[in-house]
C-alpha cells in the first residue's frame, strides 16, 4: 500500500560533511539557506508551502519564527526547525537537514530525536576520510529497511586530486558499504552548486547519477510505504503542482520534472510480438507518446527549461 503523504528524506553525516551544501544544491541557491548554513541548528525540516517558520520546542508547542532570527534558535529548548517555502524539489520530498552525528559542539540527542521521522537517508561522508567508525556505528543502528531507500555521498570528492587515489577511495568505500546503501555516488557539491550552464561541469560533479538515483528512491518510498495510521484506503500521494508564480529554482527539480512527465506517462500495452533473438539487449525503458517530450533527461534539457528564470 502506497504513502499518503511526502517522504521524508533526512541528510546525515558527520559534521562539516556538506549536509546543508547538498540541501542548496537540492533547493537552488537561497539566500536563506546560506544562513542556515552558517549556523549551528537543531534539525530543520524543509517542506513545500508559503513561506512560512516555526520551532517546535520540546515542550511541544511551536513558536512562530522569523527567519532572520535563525541564529537564536536555542539547541537547548527546540526540537526542531520547520520551513516552508515554495522550492520546487519540495513538490516531491521534505527533507531533513540534521546535525552532524558527532558534533563536538551538539549532543547527539538532537538529531537522535528526529531521525524516526526519516523514511530514507542521504548520507554525506568526507571524501578525504570517508565511512568512519563513528558513521559506520551510527548507520548500522538504523532499522536495516532504511537502507534500500538510503543512499552515500562521498562528498568533497573534488579535495581528492590523483585519479588512482579517487579511485581508490571509491573502491574500499563500496567495499565497506556493501549492502548498506542503495548505491554509493561520489560528488562534488561545490561543483554542482556552481555548475551554472556548464554541462561538463555538471556531469562531473557528479550529480547527474545522483539526480536519477534520487528520483527512484522517492518514488519508492511512496510506491512501497505505508499509509499513515488512519490514511489506509487513502490515494497515493502526488507531488504538488508547480506554483507558477515561483518555479524551478534547481536543475534537479528541473530533471525531476522532466522524469515525472515520463513516469506519468500511461504505458500502451500492444499484443507481444515475435522479435527475433539477435543476442542484444532490449532497452526496457518506458516509451512516451509523441507529445511528452524526451524520455533521456540531457543537461541541456534541464536547462532549457530552467532559463529564463521567472524570479527576479
Ligand atoms: N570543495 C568542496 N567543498 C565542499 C563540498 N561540500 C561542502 N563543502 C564545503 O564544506 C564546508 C561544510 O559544508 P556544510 O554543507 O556546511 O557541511 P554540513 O555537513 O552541513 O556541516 P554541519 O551542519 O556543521 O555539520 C562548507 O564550507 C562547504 O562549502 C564539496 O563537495 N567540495
Ligand atoms: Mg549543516
């Protein structure tokens, strides 16, 4: 039985490990997610709506938040940070930008306490000294169902210089992994967050992979979760409806919703026929009709339609 609400995607790693670099790169630069960058905050968990803010506090009321107060959000008395805003990969997912799991300055009680809520993971872990004990000990205390739907980032994987090194890394981190993750991608978030209109940039962050990868996992999770206590019978949740008034502020929302043009597509199912064996492999891939434009996601596809930008 399918999800009747949005996933809930958490971003995990240990501290500094670009977290909140990778939620730029999933919500398109905003101004207000440098500062939530630059701050030490409990969780904060980001979801499609009207600007609007609050904390919920562990006595369990919400106080209402003006994001220019950010900085004074006390880890002492907030269980976590709810944003709502119009960015368009939130259509499709929440996301959950937590702490970092071994924080000097943050016990770890602070994410501990949100990380139920996850129905997957994007775990960042430090090219340059990826897959630590601490991570590996705190994965492995997750339910082992979180792991199809969880996938690692070798982040500052551009910090890495020598091919064989990268290489090398990448290798004994898949070793190490195995089985952990639903797939393991190294990425530039840097990279990707500055890429622009540069295609070759783009692919080499790394992104590209993780874009795809991305969209299966979210609509896995709602394809094989569970209705919400008393939502049985409910319909499957749907992303929301583009908001014209504010579009498209990242090139993975833009792929995303290239990809769900695609998957929306109902199949034609013709009678089979005979198709000699030539020994060649038959590409199962969905055929759109002939107005829902390009199955293959390109770089400059996303682009297209990304540009001009309706926000000035
Ligand atoms: N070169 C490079 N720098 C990166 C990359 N990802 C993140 N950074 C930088 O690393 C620093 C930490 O990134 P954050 O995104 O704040 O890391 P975080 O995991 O959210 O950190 P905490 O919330 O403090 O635990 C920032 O200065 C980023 O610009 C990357 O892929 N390459
Ligand atoms: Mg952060």
């Amino acid at each position: 039985m399918p999800l009747t609400r949005k996933p809930r995607i958490a971003i995990m790693g240990e501290f500094s490990s670009g977290k909140s670099t990778l939620c730029n790169v999933l919500m398109g630069a905003r101004p207000l997610l440098e500062k939530v960058t630059a701050t030490q905050l409990p969780p904060v968990w980001l979801s499609y709506g009207p600007d609007d803010a609050y904390t919920m506090g562990l006595d369990g009321q919400a106080y209402d938040l003006d994001l220019r107060d950010l900085d004074q959000v006390s880890l002492e008395t907030t269980e976590h940070v709810r944003i709502f805003m119009k960015s368009d990969v939130l259509r499709y997912t929440d996301l959950i930008d937590m702490p970092g799991i071994s924080d000097p300055s943050m016990s770890p009680e602070v994410w501990e306490r949100m990380a139920h809520l996850a129905d997957g993971v994007l775990w960042c872990t430090h090219a340059t000294q990826a897959w630590r004990q601490s991570e590996s000990g705190v994965w492995n205390s997750f339910p082992a169902e979180m792991r199809q739907n969880s996938l690692l980032l070798v982040t500052r994987f551009d910090k890495i210089i020598n091919e064989g090194d990268k290489a090398k890394v990448l290798k004994r981190v898949r070793q190490e992994t195995e089985g952990l993750f639903s797939d393991v991608f190294p990425m530039s978030l840097v990279q990707a967050m500055t890429a622009g209109d540069d295609e070759g940039k783009w692919l080499q962050s790394g992104a590209h992979g993780f874009t795809n990868a991305l969209f299966d996992l979210i609509h896995r999770i709602i394809d094989e979760g569970y209705p919400e206590p008393g939502q049985e019978g409910m319909p499957m949740i749907r992303p929301d409806e583009a908001d014209t008034a504010e579009v498209g502020q990242s090139l993975i929302a833009r792929a995303f919703e290239r990809k769900m043009a695609v998957r929306n597509t109902p199949v034609v199912r013709v009678a089979p026929r005979r198709v000699a064996n030539t020994g060649e492999r038959l590409l199962r891939t969905e055929r759109p009709t002939a107005d829902t434009g390009p199955t293959v996601v390109s770089f400059s596809d996303m682009f297209a339609a990304a540009a001009p930008s309706k926000r000035s």
